[in-house]
C-alpha cells in the first residue's frame, strides 16, 4: 500500500492536489485584504511561502468575513506541498529501477 502511494504518478498527483489546494487556501484568505485594497498583489503573493510582519498584520487586521471562517494562512502548507510536489517531479525524471 504504501509503495503504491510513493509511486511517482501518485506523487506527482498529491503533489499538484496538495499545491492547488494551498493557493486555494492563500486565496480565500488574501483575496479579501486584496479585494478592499488593503494590500496589493505584489504584497501579498510573498505570503504564499515566507510569514513577514506585513502579513501577519494583514492578517489580524482584516475584519472581512471569510469563506469558510478562514482567517489565517500558514506558510508551511505552502512548504509541504512543494517538496511533496518536487518529490513527485524528481521520481518522474529518475530511471525506474527492474524488478
């Protein structure tokens, strides 16, 4: 079972779910702060990957209603999606080993 779930499609599968569902994350809760020109894009996209001072005040400061009662991002959401993505983009380009 679990060498099925570590099999390079399978990975790369995870890997891209995992990754739009981040963004699907950052957006539900920056979308907000970007909609009411509270910040830009250009402010916000760094927030996807890297907490900064800016971010977290943005964050905390937004009184909008939110889909789902998202309030917060967390940037390792953003990290794990990436090595499970790369994980899976590696396996792919690597020769499969003869069984």
């Amino acid at each position: 079972m679990i060498k099925r779930l570590m099999s390079s499609p399978t990975l790369l599968v995870l890997g891209l779910l995992l990754s739009l569902g981040t963004f699907a994350w950052w957006w539900l809760v920056f979308r907000e702060l970007i909609s009411t020109n509270s910040m830009s894009l250009n402010e916000a996209l760094p927030c996807m990957a890297a907490q900064s001072d800016l971010c977290s005040l943005a964050q905390a400061l937004c009184k909008q209603n939110h889909v789902l009662g998202i309030k917060r991002y967390d940037v390792l959401a953003f990290w794990v999606s990436a090595l499970v993505l790369a994980g899976g983009l590696i396996a792919n380009v690597l020769p499969r080993r003869s069984a």
